[in-house]
C-alpha cells in the first residue's frame, strides 16, 4: 500500500513536470494566475461590499486557493478511471492508486500556492503561532475526505456518465453557495444555513480560519470527521461490490 502512494506521489509530480515542461517558470505560473485573480476579486469585490481589505484580501485569498483545491478534486474524479480505461483492464492495480495520483497532484498544487498566503499574511501582519497550525489538520481532514469522494464519485461516473455532466454544472452554483467571497457572518439570518448545511463551507473554514487567526468552530470539526466515517463506510461498500465491474463500465 505504502508502494502504491509513493508511486502515485512520484507520477503525480511528473505529470506537473511534463504540463510545464520547457516552461521557463514552470508551476509559478499557477501561482501567477492565482495572485492575479486573488488581487482582482478581491480589490472588486470589496469596493462593491464596502469590506475592509485587511481582513476581506485574506479571507478571499485563503478561500480561493481552499476551493480551487476541493472543486477541482472532485471535477476531475469524474474521468479519473475513465481516462485509465486501458491500465485498469490490464494491469492488476489498487483503484486507489488512481484517485491518490490526482489527489497528490492537486495538494503539490496547493503548495506552489503556499507564498500567495504567506505572502497575505506577512503583508497585513496576521500571526504565526499554534492556531496557524491547525490549518495542516484542516488539510489533513479534508484531504481524507477528497480521498473517498474522489473513488465513489469515479466509480460512479464510470457506470453512469451523466454524473460528470451534472458535477461540471453544479460546481460554479455551489461556488457561490459556498462562503468563498462573502463571510458567514455576513449573511442574513435565513440565509445562514446555506452556510451552515452545506459541508463544503466547513470543508473550507477548518483549512482558512486558523490561517486568518482565529479557531474554527467545534461543531465544522464534528461535521466534517462525521462526513469523513460515512464516507469510509461507503467506500468500503463500493469497493467491495463495484470495483470487479468497472473494467466492464469503462
């Protein structure tokens, strides 16, 4: 098992080596493209939400990058034994192998948009002590969470192709049902459980919180642990009575 994940890292940082490659700055042009739109949403937003940039540029940058990470996850497990159609039929492989390659190649990813918020930080003094650490638990838990997302929902796209149809579409609705730009506490009182039922918005807040400061609430832990044990039972589920059907589906 522990073979499988180090193979799967090693594929996953190749695969970034050969999108970039004779690239002169390489992945720095996803940080690039994530400052860009990290500044402009930011500056625009806040001008027509009258926020203060301190605390808005911080929590939009924070929330972006937290999104970028989930949503593209879970947009592209969609085709992800689809596109290995030809190893999974012949090649005896873990199907795991397949949804940690994508999954490793998002979180190299989401380090290359390390200085963005490092950056943020520094530039409006936002401290750096045990709170801010509890943001690679937030990682850790939500990474847990894309894992078994990532193998239903591949295996389910598999056998029924519409699910990757409905996900493309429903991904930018959910963006803005998701607290990215606007703040929780921002919203009015019967729009509040937009935020507080959607586990998305919890799945951000454990990563972008600590990084802002500020503890996240016990009740987003609860909810997102919660989400991770279901989705543990049912990938053992699926694994058990779909994963001899795929080679069929695909």
């Amino acid at each position: 098992m522990l073979l499988h994940l180090k193979n799967a890292i090693y594929l996953a940082w190749m695969d970034i080596q050969a999108r970039y490659k004779k690239s002169a700055f390489g992945p720095l042009w996803l940080t690039f493209g994530n400052l860009i739109s990290v500044i402009g949403l930011g500056i625009v937003w806040g001008s027509m939400l009258k926020e203060d940039l301190s605390t808005f540029l911080p929590s939009i940058a924070t929330g972006l990058i937290t999104w970028q990470f989930i949503s593209i996850s879970i947009s592209e497990s969609c085709d992800i034994f689809i596109a290995h159609a030809f190893i999974i039929r012949n090649v005896k492989m873990p199907l795991f192998f397949f949804t940690s390659r994508l999954i490793a190649r998002h979180l190299i990813n989401l380090m290359h948009n390390t200085p963005i918020i490092i950056g943020v930080m520094l530039y409006y003094h936002l401290p750096f002590n045990q709170i801010t650490l509890l943001s690679l638990l937030g990682i850790v838990l939500v990474t847990l969470n894309l894992a078994w997302l990532t193998f239903v929902i591949g295996i389910a796209s598999a056998r029924y192709r519409d699910i990757s149809y409905a996900i493309t579409s429903f991904m930018p609705i959910l963006f803005f049902l998701t607290p990215i730009i606007f703040r929780p506490d921002h919203i009015p009182g019967v729009l509040r459980a937009v935020a507080d039922y959607n586990p998305l918005a919890h799945f951000v807040s454990i990563i972008r919180y600590p990084i802002l400061g500020q503890v996240p609430s016990l009740s987003s832990y609860i909810i997102v642990c919660s989400i991770l044990l279901i989705g543990v039972i049912l990938t053992n589920f699926v694994n058990r009575k779909y994963s001899r059907k795929l080679a069929f589906w695909i």
